[in-house]
C-alpha cells in the first residue's frame, strides 16, 4: 500500500509540473507563495492610496482625515504631527 501512495504522490507531482510549465510558456506564472507575497495589498492599503496618502500602516502620516477619526485621533484630541 505505501507503494502506491508514493506512486500517486509522484503522478500528482508530475502533472502538477506539467500545469506550470504549460502556464508559464503562455505567460502566467502559477507559483503560489510568490502570489501571496506580490498581491498582498490589503484593504486598509488601498484605502489609504484612495485617499492619497503615500504613507505606510505603522507610519503616524498615514493617520490622516477618516482613519484618524476611526483610531481615535481627531481635530483637539491630539497626534500633534506635520508633514514638513
């Protein structure tokens, strides 16, 4: 029995392999951790460059108007911060 399951594992290897390369020759690339680490804009991300805010998450700047509102930071409740 462990000798089919190998066998199955490398079929299912083969074919895998064979998918990847006819995708690649037609330009697309199937690989999925490179997917994960390219597209990984996440809502917050692209909310902040809807409202033109070239800043990163962990960066003060990028609370500004409406997310400063939603974590807390609003006109006279502090984050005294200027882009100079």
């Amino acid at each position: 029995m462990p000798e089919m399951v190998q066998t199955f594992k490398s079929m299912q290897k083969t074919e895998e392999e064979k998918r990847k390369f006819l995708a690649l020759i037609q330009g697309v690339e199937l690989n999925e951790s490179s997917n994960e680490n390219k597209g990984g804009s996440t809502f917050e991300d692209v909310r902040r460059r809807a409202l033109g805010i070239n800043a990163s998450a962990d960066d003060v700047v990028s609370l500004q108007g409406g997310l400063a509102a939603e974590a807390g930071f609003g006109v006279g409740a502090g984050l005294g911060y200027s882009i100079e």
